[in-house]
C-alpha cells in the first residue's frame, strides 16, 4: 500500500490522496456508524500507516480498503445492518481476537462452517439476552413508540 498524503472529509464521505496521487472514497453512508455522525464525531479520527480510526464511534477504515473493493459477505451485510453488534465484543465473547473477526466480516478470511456457527449462535444468543430484558412498566412498550411500518404498494 502506498503511503497516504493527505486525508480530508466532505459532506458525505472521507477521502485519501496516496504519495503515487491516486484518490479513493469510502461513503458514510455505507457504515451505519459513520453514517449517523456528527459533524465533530466525524472529525473526530486518529489516522496511522494502515488506516483510520473513530474512537468514539468504534469505528476503523483500512487504507487498503479504499482501493480493494470487495464482495461484501453475509458477516458484513449482518454487521451493517445491525450498527448496535459490536464486532469487539462479540470477538471476545467468542474467544478470538477483533482483527480476525474483522478479516472474516470484510472476506478476507474466511471463516470455517463450524466457526461461522459459532459466530452466528453467539450473535443469537446476545438477542435472547436482549429479549429477556423486561419493560418497566412506568414506560411505554415498544411498540407504542415504533416507527410506524410502510404500506407496500
């Protein structure tokens, strides 16, 4: 990976400039975390030789990733659409470490069918954990303040 020059934000993406001048974006909107930032939260980012990192909304970018785009797998497409997992904690449920759970999310490993079971019950059984959770009753239910459905048509 070339040497990243520069890096700068706009209204809806971040970029980077390599030493060779080639330029890349990732879009906010393609990570739930990024895309619900604010302004400040996103400026908000430490940048090393292998990419960016929001501490604050737990969030990384590799360098890399900028360039070398992927099918995305069904690890990332869960992931994403469910911003509130969070891929540390989960790792470490699991007993394995953040970076190989990230390698397995973004396709560059790939998981055994037994550990991608594994990864999958762990993630069910922290929604059974959820769901245990009970409603107190001086608050409203769930129901009563959820956004209302779409009619299909």
């Amino acid at each position: 990976m070339e040497k990243v020059e520069k890096i700068w934000l706009t209204e809806d993406a971040v970029w980077i400039k390599t030493a060779d001048g080639k330029e890349a974006c990732e879009k906010f909107k393609d990570y739930p975390r990024l895309k619900y930032a604010t302004k400040e939260q996103l400026s908000n980012y430490e940048a090393d030789d292998y990419g960016l990192h929001w501490e604050d909304l737990d969030e990384d970018l590799s360098f890399e990733g900028f360039f070398d785009k992927q099918e995305t797998t069904d690890l990332y497409k869960l992931f994403i659409s469910h911003p509130e997992l969070n891929v540390s904690a989960v790792a470490r449920r699991m007993g394995i470490s953040q970076s190989l759970m990230a390698q397995y999310i973004s396709g560059k490993k790939k998981p055994s069918n037994e550990r991608l079971d594994l990864i999958l019950n762990t993630i069910h059984h922290i929604g059974l954990e959820l769901i245990s959770v009970k409603p107190r009753p001086e608050y409203p239910a769930f129901e009563e303040t959820a956004i209302p459905a779409v009619a299909e048509g």
